[in-house]
C-alpha cells in the first residue's frame, strides 16, 4: 500500500488540502494511532472526508459515488464475500459482463487490484465513497446479524431471581450475599450492552437511566435534546444499575451517597470512555453516562460555524502572544469543543501549550495535559501555579471557577502568556461584572483580558429532509423576531426521516457572540461599567449578538427559528 499512500500525499498537498506540516502531524497521529491517514487528517480538523473524496477524484480521475442514493442489486453484492468487504471496507456496486465496480475511500494499491481480480475473476472498476458511507452500506446490504432487541431481551428476562455470585461479591466488596439479589445475569448483560450500543448509534452524548415510581426510563440526548429511548420494566432496576455500578468500579453496597465512575469502551474500533455519575433518588439511584471518545476529532475552526469576520477576529485573539480569551455559556455549549479547536489551531512544534482539565476528555498528540483532583488537593489553582514554572506558551485552564484561579489566570496572562478557560455567563459583556463580582480589581481586567466569545449550540437541519416552511405574524413576534425584516426570507424545516430518526434535525452548529476588547470597553471596565452598557459599546464596535448569529444561520438553511429562540429566548 505504500506506492498509494505517496500517490495520496502527493494529491493532497498538490491541491491544497494540507500543508506540509499538517501532513507530517497527520503522519504521526497516523502512526501512533494507526489509522489510515485520511482518517488521521479529519481527525485532526485539517480537512473533511467530502473534500479529501472531492481531490482524489478530480487527482486520479475516479468518479465519486453517493451510496446513501445508490440501490444496489443482491446478486451484485453475492460478487465479493462479506469477509473481504469488512476487512478492507470496499463495496461492490454494479456488475456488467465481468467488470465489477467497487466503492473505495481512497484509490487501493495496484497489487491489491491485481489480487482481486485474480479471486475474484473479473476486471475492477474503483469509484470513491465516504468512508462512513461504505461501512453502513457494508452494514445493510450484506445484512449483517444485529443484535438483539430490548424488546427481545425483555422476553428473555423471567421473574427468575438468581443471588449474586461468590466471585463478583468478592471483587466488589460485598460482604452478604443474601442481601443482593440480580435477575439473571446474562440478559441483564446483553441489556445494558445494547443500551450503550444504541446510544452510540443515536450519537448520543449522555444516557439517563432514570427510576421513576413503577418504571425504569432509559433517555438518550442527542443534539442537545433528551429523547425517550426505552421503557423498562420496575423489577429490572436494581440489577441493571448494579450492572452499570460494577461496570464503572463503584460501590454497589453504597446507595445514599453520590458516586462517579469510568467505563471503558471498545465499539466499531474506537476507543469510548463513559463517565458514569450516580446520585441517589426517592425511587433508587438515578444513573448518567457522558459518552467521550478517547481520540475524538480534533474540530478546525473553519467547521465550527464562524462567519467570515467573526472567524477573523477570534482567529486575531488566540494568535496575540499574551492575555486572556475566555468562552462563556452554560454547560452543554460546546465551550471545551472550542476550546480544544483553538489549542489544535495553535498546535505547533515551537509552542508549549499546557492544560488543566477537570476531566480530560480528549487527548491532544503533541499538547501536555494534566487533570485536576480536588480530592488530593490538586485544584485548578495549584495546577495553574505549577504550570508557570513549565515555561509554557501558552495555558488553558479548563474553567475559571473562584477568585484565586481568575488572579493566577491573569498574573500569567500579564508575565507573557496566553491563556484560554471557560466562564459560567449567559453572554459575553456578563464575563466582564462577573469577574470583578469574583473580587478582581477592574484594572487587571482591562489590562489582561484580550477577548470573550459567549456561544450556545443549535441544531442543524437535517438535509434529508429539509423542506420551506411558512411562519405566521404571530409566530415571529412570539420569538421576538421582526416581521418586516424576516417578511423577504425563505426559512426551512426538517420533516421527519429514517436518516434523522424522525427528529428534523441531525448534528449542531455553534452560534457566537465575539466581544473583542478596544479601548473603550477597556475604560468602561476599569470604572466598572454595567453589562448593559459594555454590550451597548461592543455592539456599537461590531459585535454580533448571539440571536442575530442564530437568525444568521435559520437565513442560510442552517437551522430553524425555532431553535434560535429556544436556545436564545427573547433578548432584551
């Protein structure tokens, strides 16, 4: 394969996909990971799939195929055994005479085309895919055994009551086994897998396990929005959260006091890791499992949603050598996706760039990341402290949450570093009163504090389905929109679909709100303005408020107004 893989570079850089220090990141994370290296070129945000596709076809003159549009006929997938298809994840889509035509990623070395066709006995014709598109069409034309339902498994479940084993009450610390009673454990097991399993499917970030007052309710968040997933019966409660407790190494006998887990996961070769929060509850222990992908993809800041002048400014910010950048919102708005998009961004072989994070979600090749325990006394303060003794470029704390760690964030910002964090506001000039709330003197502020972006996450229309839609007077002026500004534009909503789930929308976008500090927000800060008037004076400066980024975005077709205002509400 090495003869293709220089051919790849090659087209790639020829065409301006990466840069030659892109490629030789993507090389190592290539080799440290081993993946291919299209996959460790999305990985790292540099490029995405459709546009590497878009280069090796216009490259090497291969037509490029949408498989999610393409109906392909049985005895055409009968030509190439399953086991082949799986382990080199190609598809065969047409056959004529004795040509077969196959999906590939990337264009395969010619010593593999010349043994497929000796096996194959016929002549082979390539055409590009996505290399998710192939893995799903593998999926549904060879029909591959699913696993079985919850309904299925439910069935399975009698009111059959079986104690604990010796040897898990022993590893587990349990010290009466006639106090534990499970269901039976192998359906209890395949239960809780294939609770995970579909999460994961769904793309779903967090798993609710919930006792209600005679039902189990299983919940998944997608995209933001919970979703009912399943319904379990009463009676399974206590075996399925036992499961999941011993699954993340807690204590199954303690069931008053809140516990905190790890699950580790291997699902379709990438690397899971589930944390596991429990908090006790008046009808049992309520269960929540933040789904991470150990090496998630790296986002660039060009995919993160930015127009063209935001992108420029917040570009502008985390490319100045000293002062603070600070990311503002609350909990789920995608400020640490942020975060480590402008750390990738920043990424280079002559900067040191530490981070102090509570916990890590995702490893960065090249980055020294530290996570924080407040158990051992090893806070975000004493972290930050300890990193300035590292001679670093540049540091990012995960979240500024108490005076100390804002001061030692700014005595670094003020020595020559540059320091990225999180703050807990609703919107950019907030960041600004709340810090000198915390008991920051206004004039370090002003002094250190280069920028703050406020963002939230909205949910992109899924393009399956995507369809104009009409809004009423009345629905306008309820969201707080104007009619005569909105009376020319064509909005769009989703319609329901198998590709979405049925929900109309599929995957997020960011919306921000950029407050770049000039000399006047500067001086208002230091005679300690209200927030009201800093945002008066930013937006004066050019800033673009959350909302107006929002109905940006419903404009294009990105979303709807009906996300916009129930992320945004109604602004004063």
């Amino acid at each position: 394969m090495k003869e293709t893989l220089y051919r790849i570079e090659d087209a790639l850089l020829s065409r301006g996909v990466v840069n030659k220090e892109q490629l030789d990141k993507a090389k190592e994370v290539q080799k440290t990971e081993r993946i291919g290296l299209e996959d460790a070129i999305v990985k790292l945000g540099y490029s995405s799939y459709q546009e590497i596709i878009q280069c090796l076809s216009a490259q090497y003159d291969l037509p490029v195929i949408d498989l999610d549009k393409t109906n392909i006929l049985p005895e055409v997938i009968k030509s190439l055994p399953l086991q082949i298809a799986k382990k080199y994840q190609i598809l065969p889509v047409s056959k004529d005479n004795s040509v077969l035509t196959i999906a590939v990623s990337s264009p395969p070395a010619l010593e593999f085309l010349d043994n497929l066709r000796f096996m194959l006995n016929a002549d082979i014709k390539c055409v590009l895919a996505i290399p998710e598109n192939i893995k799903k069409a593998i999926n549904k034309y060879y029909e591959l055994e699913q696993p079985k339902s919850i309904d299925t498994l439910l069935k399975e479940l009698t009111s059959r009551r079986i104690h604990v084993s010796e040897a898990e009450i022993e590893r587990i610390g349990e010290t009466h086994a006639e106090e534990r009673e499970v269901e039976d454990e192998g359906p209890i097991i395949q239960l809780v897998t294939l609770i995970i399993n579909k999460a994961i499917a769904f793309r779903a970030s967090d798993i609710h396990v919930e006792p209600l007052h005679n039902r189990l309710r299983v919940r998944y968040r997608v995209d933001g929005v919970c979703q009912e997933a399943d319904v379990l019966p009463k009676r399974l409660q206590d075996a399925i959260i036992s499961r999941l407790k011993i699954l993340a190494n807690i204590d199954i006998s303690e069931k008053r006091r809140p516990q905190d887990g790890r699950i580790g996961v291997k699902h379709a070769g990438k690397e899971l890791d589930i944390r596991v929060s429990c908090l006790p509850s008046i009808y049992g222990e309520s269960v929540v499992m933040r789904l991470l992908e150990k090496s998630a993809v790296m986002m660039n800041l060009k995919y993160l949603g930015f127009y063209e002048n935001d992108y420029k400014r917040f570009h502008s910010i985390i490319n100045r050598p000293n002062g603070i950048l600070l990311i503002t919102g609350p909990t789920g708005s995608g400020k640490t996706t942020t975060l480590y998009a402008a750390i990738n961004e920043l990424n280079k072989s002559d900067t040191k760039i530490i981070t102090a994070e509570d916990p890590v979600e995702y490893t960065i090749p090249g980055v020294n990341q530290s996570e924080i325990s407040e158990k051992i006394g090893f806070g975000f303060p004493l972290v930050l402290r300890t990193m300035l003794r590292q001679d670093p470029n540049i540091i990012m704390v995960g979240e500024i949450r108490d005076a100390e760690t804002a001061e030692t964030a700014i005595a670094a910002a003020l020595t020559g570093h540059l320091v990225l964090s999180t703050l807990h506001t609703n919107d950019a000039p907030s960041a600004i009163t709340r810090l000198i709330d915390m008991g920051i003197k206004p004039f370090l502020i002003a002094t250190s504090l280069q920028g703050v972006m406020a963002q939230r996450l909205v949910r992109v229309i899924c393009p399956n389905c995507k369809e104009p839609v009409k809004y009423t007077p009345e629905q306008l002026i309820n969201m707080g929109f104007e009619i005569e500004v909105l009376k020319d534009f064509t909005f769009y909503k989703g319609k329901g679909c198998r590709n979405c789930n049925n929900v109309e929308y599929f995957g997020r976008i960011g919306i921000y709100e950029l407050l770049d500090m000039n000399e006047t927000i500067r001086e208002m800060t230091y005679r300690m303005a209200s927030a009201e008037e800093i945002r008066k004076a930013a937006r004066a400066a050019g800033m673009t408020t959350l909302k107006e980024d929002g109905l940006r975005k419903a404009k294009d077709g990105k979303t709807t107004l009906d996300e916009v205002f129930r992320v945004t509400g109604i602004e004063d």
